[in-house]
C-alpha cells in the first residue's frame, strides 16, 4: 500500500488546520501592517508559516 495515501477524514483536519494558519497569518500581518514594530505578531507570524510547512512536509504536499 502506497504511503502516500490519506484518509478523507485526516486531509479534512489537515485542511481546516491549514486554513486556520493561514487565517491566523493574514491576521498577524494586518497587526504589523498598523503596528510594524510589533515583535510578537511577526514570530507569531513565523510560527504560523513554520506549521504550514511542517505539516505539508509531512503529508508530502
């Protein structure tokens, strides 16, 4: 069986989880916009975008 293959119900939350990040970045990066010097919207930014990734690498997207 191929590895690669995920459940309907698994990419489900992975998508809901990829979406709530990316809600939470766009968020941040309105924060920063008003405030740039904002410091914990930009590591709360990055941690965001670190999730995303984390997460496509391990569902191989």
């Amino acid at each position: 069986m191929d590895e690669r293959i995920i459940d309907k119900e698994l990419m489900d939350e992975i998508i809901g989880e990829f979406r709530e990040n990316i809600e939470n970045a766009i968020r941040y990066i309105l924060l920063l916009e008003k405030n740039p010097e904002d410091t914990e919207s930009v590591h709360a930014l990055f941690r965001n975008f670190h999730t995303v990734k984390i997460h496509a690498h391990r569902t191989w997207l």
